[in-house]
C-alpha cells in the first residue's frame, strides 16, 4: 500500500479510474477486458441514474470469464419510472436498502481498472458512468473501449433489429443470460465480442488497432 492509498482510504476518497494505455499491435487475445452494462432509469445520460450495473471479465485467449467480478443493485435516490421497470424490471422496492452509486464506485472503478471496456452501445454505459461520477464528486476518466453494435456494423453485420440475443444467433453463438438484467447483457455483450474478435484474427487484424479501425469501417 502507497502513501497515498493511505491517505485515500484516510480521507475517504475513491481511488481514480486506472486507464489503460494499449500500444495499437497488441493481440486481442492478450488484452485485458471487461464487458459491461448498466441498467437505468431511462435513456438521458445527463440526467438519468443507474438502478444496476454489472461486468464480466473477458480473459487472455478471448476466454469469457464467469461469474461476473461485478452484479450489483444501485439506489438511484430518486424514482424509478414505470417505462423503466417494464424494461428492466427493477423496481423502487428492490433498490431500497441497496447501495448508493458514491459507495459502490470503488468496486466499479475495481472491475474496469487496467481494462479495455467493451459492450453493446458502450458508450451509452460510459456516459452514465461519467454523469454519476460528476453529480458525486468522484474522478473519472474514460478507459479504451469496443462497441459490439459499431463493430457488427465494421465487420458487415449490421442488423436493423440490435437485439443482443439475436445478434448472438446471427454469428451463431447461443445466447447466454437474461437479457435487460445487467449481468445477462453484460454476458451476452462479452461473448458477442469474442465472436467478432475471432473473426478480426482470422481476419489478421486482430489487435488493438485492428479493432479500433474496424469500428470505423464503412457499412455495408
């Protein structure tokens, strides 16, 4: 432990985010990643909160990673919209008693510390991640991240339907986990990933770079 964790944990300040730097000819198969998803109290990152938020680590070797390093409930301190519910089912009575997101920031800057980030509009995630951090007080600094939507789209597979189970089935990988609960799109995101990965390998572009520049591809 360092001075200052010391003093971090002293004055109670959470630690910031540790991003990754990645040089562009690093092999997918030796990245360090998580997929994510948060569930929300609806779709304005600049005002709406998180009721829950999970992670999945992907390993070396595009090896997907159970269970999740991060499952957890979020008490958003403010209600819980009907629309919101029918989507996610999470509901006003579930969150009470949970933790507020200022508590478990530690835990979620622990899942995705060192990680490229990947998930299903993941920039969505990132944004509601960046306005919690901002109402709270709490550091936060944008890690690397793979959108699996961008990439389906790169690598000529857009769909107009995102549903992630069916996008799953599309490349033929059978659909694992709930979808709308945080740990099954997280799940299903992080093995949509490997799926395209493998295709970018075989590809030989299957390095950082490669999939950076595959988000940029043309549609087709």
């Amino acid at each position: 432990m360092t001075i200052s964790d010391i003093f971090d944990r002293y004055l109670g300040q959470p630690k910031p985010l540790k991003r990754l730097r990645v040089a562009t000819h690093t092999p997918l198969e030796r990245l360090p990643m998580v997929a994510i998803d948060c569930e929300t109290t609806g779709l304005d990152a600049r005002r709406d909160r998180i009721v829950s938020i999970a992670a999945v680590r992907i390993a070396a070797g595009l090896s997907v990673v159970e269970p999740p390093v991060l499952d957890t409930l979020i008490d958003p301190r403010v209600p819980i919209p009907a629309r919101a519910v029918a989507v996610h089912g999470i509901d006003n009575a579930q969150v009470a008693g949970a933790r507020t997101i200022a508590e478990a920031y530690d835990d979620i800057l622990a899942a995705l510390s060192g990680c490229v980030v990947v998930g299903h509009y993941v920039s969505f995630d990132l944004a509601m991640l960046a306005g919690e951090a901002r109402r709270n007080g709490c550091d936060w600094r944008e890690p690397p991240h793979f959108d699996t939507f961008e990439l389906m789209a790169g690598l000529g597979l857009a769909a107009d339907n995102a549903d992630l189970a069916e996008l799953l089935t599309r490349v033929g990988v059978e659909p694992r986990g709930t979808r709308h609960s945080a740990a099954g799109d997280a799940r299903m995101a992080a093995d949509l990933f490997v799926a395209l990965a493998r295709k970018l390998v075989g590809q030989g572009r299957g390095t950082f770079g490669g999939a950076m520049a595959a988000h940029r591809a043309p549609r087709r």
